[in-house]
C-alpha cells in the first residue's frame, strides 16, 4: 500500500511539474494584460528555455507581444528591460509562424509584425538623426524584412536604407535597395540621387551616369535630378553636357536664386575652353542674379589680364627692331588691363584682403601709371 501511495506522489509531482512550466507562460500572459511588462519578461524568459513549451507556437507567439510591448512602451523603465527588444520580438513571431503547421496564431502573428513596423521606423528615425546610419540601416532592414513576412514589399524602408547607406559609406548596401525601389517603379525621383551617388561610391560611373539618365527620363521635369545630371557631368568634364544642363535648370525656374551659381558654372566652362566672350556673357548673368558674387568680377578682370599678358609676351618675343609693332601690341595689351581694373576693384570691395586681387591690381596700376590708386594700395 505504501508503494502504490509512493507512486501516486511521484505522478503527482511530474504532472506538477508540467504544469508549472506552462503556467510560466500562462501567467507571462496575464502580467502582459495588467501591463507589468517586467514580470512577463521574466515568465516568458522561463517559457521559452523550458522544453515542455519552447516549442509550442503559442509560446513564442507571446515571447513576441511581450517583447514588441516592451520596445512600443513610453516608460523608460520597461524600455530598459531589454535595448534590443523590437528585434528580439521579430526573431519570436518569426519563429511563432514557422511552429504554427496548424495556423492557429499566424494571424496574431501577422498583426504583431505590422505593429512592429512603426516600432522599427521610429527607431530607425532617432538613430539616423544622430547619424548612426549603420543602426539606422539595421532598424530600417528590420521594417522591410516585417513586409516580406507578409507578403509585401515596403519600399520606403528600402529607400531609408538606400539614403542611411549613401550617407554611412555602406554603397553596396546602398545601391541594392535603392534598384528594389527602381525595379518596383516606386514614386520617388529621389531615389535616382541617391542610386547614382552609391554607384559612384562604388566607382561605377557608367552605370550612374545610367541610372541618372533614366531617372530624368522618368521625371523629365525635375529640378534636383537635372541638377544632379549636372554635376555628373561636372565630375566627368563633360563641359558641352554641362552647360546644356545648367542652361536647361535655368529655364526651368528663372527665379531661382542659385541660377547665379548655375550661370558662373556655365561661365567657366566657356572660360576654360577659351569662348571668352561666351564667359564674360555668363559671368555677367552670375552678376545679375547675385551682384555679390565676388568670383564672378574675378573672373572677368581675369579674361582681360589674361589677354594683356598674352598680348605683352607676343610684343615682347618681337625683334628689337621693330618697335612700332611693338608699341601698337604693347597699347592693346594695356587697353586690356585698363578693362580688367574696374572688375577686379569690385572684387576686392568685396574681399578687401583676397591676396591673388591685390597682386593683380598692383601689376596693372605699375604698368598703367596709375601711381595714386597704387599707393592707396600699398598702404593698406
């Protein structure tokens, strides 16, 4: 009798035992409910290692809500409870769905993963606002993986991935998400920006000057993407391309206040393939727009010094002999330098100490006798 008695208490205690663990769970349930997300950390910690429950959907269902409660809380206090708890939550619903063969909590499931996404967009905000892209990377993967889970494919968490990629020096990562954005025709002319910069990250210049091109083919009346085209070609020296793409920007929206560093590009292409009187027009035009623009008058006066000194080593390569040819070369060159004079005055008006003026300044007045404007400077 004794024995049969013993056998009970040992049943007993193993059923006990059993149903301890799944109570671990039960009551990590009902802390969720009461908001004391502290103790159902705890029971639900306990569930998941247990054998009896680790593997039972439910039980990491409930891991995820859990987890997904503490990374949606206010309080710091439960947010504290653990740093990587929208992640966690994840990996748990994830894994909730993967047990469930029968389908009995994929709909929870599903609802707690769409839940998660506004989670892992507002983290991903705040890390990318300190500039930690590769968190904000993480977070920002995290939002896109939640859609693929169901069933859906969220294209402004690839383009927040692209951006945090471009700006954190990851182009590879980059550069994939932002093609998922263009393959899906996603609505956002942004994402050729970014596209081609990642790819000109990665050295890939042809393929960026591509996505560029078909991002102003889609969005043909968009400014930054001109804008962008521009300074490819800028980088590539393709000045005929340039010049044309500034000019088209300008047309676009006359009233832009940066037409007047548009025009001074347009200018200085002209500058350097020797069309100086295109230059000069252009520069004017950069006037025009920004009377303050300082390297505009520098480089006016700078076409004229330029043709005075040409001008001058043209006459002084001439025989001794022949001085008439070199008096009448000697006078164009100072006809030069006295139109160079007012423009690089305005210059220095307004940079009073920019040393590349006052030396020209100075070779002109010598060289015209203009001696009281070049004691005036001397004594500055």
């Amino acid at each position: 009798m004794k024995k049969i008695i013993l056998s009970l208490a040992m049943a007993l205690l193993f059923v006990s035992a059993g149903f301890a663990q799944k109570s671990n769970r039960t009551s990590a349930y009902m802390y969720l409910e009461k908001g004391k997300l502290d103790k159902a950390k705890q029971s639900i910690d306990l569930a998941v290692k247990n054998e009896k429950t680790k593997n039972d959907p439910k039980t990491w269902l409930y891991y995820g809500e859990i987890y997904y409660s503490i990374a949606a809380s206010p309080l710091p206090a439960f947010k504290k409870l653990d740093p990587n708890a929208s992640q966690k939550a994840l990996k748990a619903l994830e894994k909730a769905k993967k047990l469930d063969a029968k389908h009995k909590v994929d709909k929870d499931a599903n609802n707690y993963l769409k839940k998660l996404t506004a989670v892992f967009y507002a983290q991903g905000a705040e890390v990318f606002k300190q500039k930690n892209y590769k968190k904000a990377i993480e977070y920002f993967k995290n939002a896109f993986e939640v859609a693929q889970n169901t069933g859906a494919f969220d294209t402004t968490a690839a383009f927040n991935i692209g951006i945090g990629g471009v700006l954190g020096n990851e182009p590879k990562v980059a550069a994939e998400y932002l093609k998922k954005c263009v393959d899906v025709n996603f609505n956002e002319p942004r994402i050729f920006i970014y596209y081609n910069r990642a790819l000109q990250q990665l050295g890939d210049t042809a393929s960026a000057q591509k996505v560029i091109d078909l991002g102003r083919k889609r969005y043909p009346e968009n400014l930054s993407l001109l804008l962008e085209q521009a300074q490819l070609f800028l980088e590539k020296g393709q000045a005929n391309e340039l010049i044309a793409s500034l000019k088209e920007a300008i047309a676009k929206k006359p009233d832009n206040p940066a037409n007047a560093n548009f025009n001074f590009l347009i200018g200085k292409s002209y500058d350097d393939m020797g069309k100086r009187d295109l230059a000069e027009e252009f520069y004017k035009k950069a006037l025009e727009v920004n009377p303050k623009f300082f390297e505009a008058y520098y480089n006016i006066g700078a076409i004229y010094v330029n043709a005075a000194s040409k001008l001058q080593k043209e006459a002084n390569n001439l025989p001794l002999e022949k001085v008439k040819e070199y008096n009448a070369i000697n006078g164009k060159a100072n006809a030069q330098l006295k139109i160079a004079v007012p423009w690089l005055e305005k210059a220095l008006e307004i940079r009073p100490n920019d040393e590349p003026t006052i030396h020209a300044l100075k070779e002109a007045y010598t060289r015209l006798k203009m001696n009281d404007k070049l004691k005036k400077l001397n004594n500055k």
